[in-house]
C-alpha cells in the first residue's frame, strides 16, 4: 500500500529458509471522485441517506489487484462521498440507497473528480 496508489496484492506460496524473487512491482496511480446524489424529483441532496457506491457488476474493466475503491455509509450534509483508489481509467461505478428500485449505474471518465447522481429518495 502507498498514498495515493490504489493497492498492490499478490498471493505468494512460501518455503522456509528459501527467498522469493517478486520480480518488478507496478502500483497505479489512484484518483478520487466526488459523489454528489440528489433526489430526482426536488433536486436537494439526500443528506444522511445511507448508500453504497462501488464497482458495477456489468463494468468489462478487468483490475489487476484489489478493484476500484467502495463506499459505504450515510451521505454526508451535501449529500455526497468520496470513493478513492480510482483507476485513471473509464469505470462503471453503481450508487445504490439500498434497493433495485434505488440503484443507477453511472460510468466515470478517466479523469472525472465529480459526479452528480439524480435518484428517488428511499421512503423512510
């Protein structure tokens, strides 16, 4: 693991008293974005919904490693997360507040630092 590096990981087979040559190591850059999710009908940001954002299912992207970073917790007061240990690729990503019903797939640009998600807002 390194800041700002998305981590690095390999499973190895170890025998005593022998060493492992790892060969070279290459550790990507990661990026953070910034998710902003709004009701659709009203358009203000769910403050304090609970939500998970993470790599979509249907992405065709195949990571060497750990995949893309999650989220998972309430939305902060303007009603969004950070998802770090992005790869400087395209990636679909999936924002769900804890239903089909409230789920949307949204794909990032390669350099995108911000993303506005407009969804229904759960009933509580």
């Amino acid at each position: 693991m390194a800041k700002g590096f998305i981590d690095l990981k390999r499973e190895l087979v170890v025998s005593p008293d022998k060493d492992i040559d790892l060969g070279t190591l290459v550790m990507q850059r990661g990026r953070r974005t910034r998710f902003i999710i709004l009701d659709e009908a009203t358009g203000a940001p769910l403050v304090g919904a609970r939500a998970f954002i993470g790599p979509s299912e249907h992405d065709a992207v195949e990571y060497t490693g750990q995949p893309p970073g999650t989220f998972y917790g309430n939305l902060d007061t303007e009603g969004g997360a950070d998802v770090e240990d992005l790869p400087f690729t395209p990636v679909v990503m999936t924002v769900s507040l804890g239903s089909d019903e409230f789920e949307r797939e949204v794909t990032l640009g390669r350099r995108q630092e911000t993303v506005t998600v407009r969804m229904p807002a759960p009933k509580h």
